[in-house]
C-alpha cells in the first residue's frame, strides 16, 4: 500500500509517498510559502531530477491538491490515480497526556489535537490544518496522526514532574513531554537492530542533533527520560533556542533590554542557541568553517554545545544505570565529525572509544567504536517518514 505522510507547518507542507511493502520512497518534496506569497512547490520523483513549480498557493488545501496533481501527473508523477493512496499519516507535534501512541482520526481526535494547541500554539494547528485539507482532497482515504510526544509517554512522574507548584500539573498539565518521539523510536530500533540485539534488552542514549536538538534514554525499549520539556525549549542548546538555562534570566533581561514577555520568548527561540553564542549563524558547516580559521567565539560555541550534549550522556548514563549504546542522528549527529568528535572526547570514564577514521563518516550508518569499546557508538540516520508510514499501516491492520 502507498502512504502519504505529511508534515505540515504554517506556511509549509513537507511530504513523502512511501510503499509501505518495500518502504521505497516513491517521491517526496516540499510546499513553502504557503498563504504568505510567492509559493513553491518543488517535487521529487525517486531517481529523476526535482521539479520545481511557482504557482500560488493561498492555503493548505491548494497545497494539498497540487502535491496529489504531481504525484499523480502523467511526466513527474508516480502512481496512476489517487486511488493507489492508501492512507495518509500525519506528524502531530503535541499529544499530550491523552495520546501514548498513533491513532486514526475521527472526530474527537480533531477535538482533542485542537484542544491540545495551548500546549503547542505554533504547530499543532498547522497540523490541523494539514489533515483538514487532506481530508477535503481524498474523503474517504484513511488518516492517522503521529505524536512527536507519544514514544516519551512511557517516562515516569519522576522524570516528567517539575519542582513548580503541583497545582500547575493539575490546572495546566505543565510537565516534561519530550519531542522528536517517532526519532528516537526510529533510531534506538536501529541501534539495537545494527548491533544485532534487542531493544527490550538494551539501554541506549539517543543524540537527536540537528536544528532542533533533543537526547533521550530509552532502557527497555522504552523511553525513561528526554530532554526536552513542555515545549521544545528546554535541553540541549539547539540553533537557535537556548535549552536549559536559569529561569530568573528571563525577568532579569525583560528588564534590562525592556523586553515584553512576548519578545523575550522570541528570543529565547529564535535569537538564542548557536546563533545567539557565536554572533554568526545556526548552520554548524558556518561554524565548522569559522573555528577552522581561528574564530574564538565559534570554537567556544562549538565546544560549549558538545560538552552540554556529554552532560546530558552523562546522566542519562546514571538513569539508566549504565548505557549499552550511543547513537548520533538527525543533521548535526549524522553528517558533523567536529561536534561528535568533541562529544566522544568525554566518553572514555564510561569505557567508551571510537575510531577517528569512522567517525569521520557522513550520512551512514556506521559503528564507530572500536571493538574494545565498552559502550557502542553509532550514527544512525534517522528516518521520521518511515516512523509515521509504518504506524499508519500498523493502524490499518
Ligand atoms: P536538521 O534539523 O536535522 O535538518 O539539521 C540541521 C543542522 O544540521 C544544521 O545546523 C546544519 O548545519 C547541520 N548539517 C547538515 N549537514 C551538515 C554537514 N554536512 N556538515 C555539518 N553540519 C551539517
């Protein structure tokens, strides 16, 4: 069966057609600038050359009836008819408490992802919006979504509480939820799967690097601690969000620099992280290349980011009360030797060792420590679209 998958932001609808026997991606691509002006839809075909098209876009609905026109179409297309679309399955950013795992959509589905925007005000309504114009361009197609929060449900109170008032837990559900779920999923099955193991069996520490970044302990095959926290904030220091930092910076810098609350939220977001430290850019390649050339403050900014990632490693090494694997993913994780080198510099207490030369690999998957090691480290390329293809289909069942 073919499944579509979507990945639907405010202005932006990413997507894949995947065969769900072969998990061959059949075509992907990506819809920008959708209802704010010069829209591009650019498509991909498996092995032929992207198709790239202006055309306006005023809203997801549109957006949706030209990715099915071009999977569909007669040159750039892939499948005959919107009927070979078995299914569409939706990333879903924030399920809450009420969502452990995938679900189909109906009704009361929408009623609770909607109520669930006041945890995620930036995402969950996008994608919403994403499986409404789904729904209205192929009535009858099968939906599900697929929860970034679902795989960390598993976590215990004592991991997801914070020292706040309980009434905020009560009132609000303010708790640790964690992010990048169908990622970390993804990968520490990989782990397990690449070392010839099972996850049941394996305690393994995830390092989701990219620009959005998040680590999680997953013992058991199950999620016992992440990073992240309400929202994608908290944690590691990311591209441009600031992760963890002292709260009462919050109220001292709106005074300061006159900031209203608002402001002060965007700059935690969007003006923090790797851009804000090093005053140069989020895209580590733009860091990579300034510290070779001697830049202080990208070298330290380099080396303060590696070492809040081994800080995390750490502890989630004590949760779990020992670490079996290490595996690094997403952008950064998979393709940047400088962070995972500075990373690995602190893995010897733990018995781990890596081999430069393998570490040095871009985009594999690869082991690379050495047979000594006593920890494995690895770089798994993750892989969301296939997370959300499989558990549509496990729906379906
Ligand atoms: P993601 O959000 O997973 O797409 O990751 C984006 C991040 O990955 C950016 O900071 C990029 O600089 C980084 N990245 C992607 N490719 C490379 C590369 N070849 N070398 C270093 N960093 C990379």
């Amino acid at each position: 069966m073919n499944i579509l998958v979507i990945n639907c932001g405010s202005s932006s609808l990413k997507y894949q057609l995947i065969d769900s026997d072969s998990e061959k991606v059949l075509a992907k691509g990506l819809a920008e600038r959708i209802g704010i002006g010069g829209s591009v839809l650019t498509h991909t075909p498996a092995g032929k050359d992207k198709v790239v098209t202006e055309t306006d876009m005023p809203d997801h609905s549109v957006a949706v009836k030209l990715v099915i026109e071009a999977l569909t179409d007669k040159e750039h297309g892939v499948i005959g008819s919107l009927s070979e679309i078995g299914a569409v399955g939706h990333r879903v950013v924030h399920g809450g408490e009420k969502f452990d795992k995938a679900v189909l959509v109906d009704d009361s589905v929408i009623r609770d992802i909607e109520e669930l925007s006041a945890l995620a005000p930036l995402h969950n309504p996008a994608n919403l919006i994403g499986i409404r114009s789904c729904a209205e361009n192929m009535p009858g197609v099968p939906q599900a979504a697929v929860f970034d929060t679902a795989f960390h449900q598993t976590m215990p109170k004592k991991a997801y509480m914070y020292g706040l008032p309980y009434e905020y837990y009560e009132k609000y559900k303010v708790r640790r939820y964690g992010f990048h779920g169908t990622s970390h999923d993804y990968v520490s099955r990989r782990t397990a799967e690449i070392l010839g193991k099972d996850r049941k069996d394996m305690r393994i520490i995830v390092c989701h690097l990219g620009n959005g970044a998040s680590i999680s302990a997953v013992k058991n095959g199950e999620c016992i601690d992440t990073s992240m926290g309400m929202t994608p904030l908290e944690g590691l220091i990311m591209g441009t969000r600031s992760g963890d930092m002292d709260p009462a910076i919050f109220d001292y810098i709106c005074e300061k620099e006159g900031l209203t609350p608002a402001e002060m939220n965007n700059v935690l977001n969007k003006k923090s992280g790797v851009l804000g430290l090093s005053g140069l850019s989020s895209d580590f390649r733009d860091l990579g290349e300034a510290a070779a050339q001697g830049n202080e403050k990208a070298v330290m900014t380099l080396d303060t980011y590696s070492y809040h990632v081994a800080k995390y490693i750490g502890a989630y090494t004590f949760a779990m009360g020992g670490v079996d694997a290490i595996s690094f993913t997403a952008g950064i994780g998979e393709n940047n030797y400088d962070v995972r080198r500075r990373v690995c510099d602190y893995l010897g207490v733990i018995g781990a060792s890596v081999d430069d030369e393998k570490l040095h690999i871009r985009g594999e998957e690869i082991i690379v420590s050495t047979p000594e090691s006593k920890v494995a480290v690895l770089i798994v390329p993750t892989n969301e679209e296939l997370t959300i293809a499989r558990q549509t289909l496990e729906l379906l069942k």
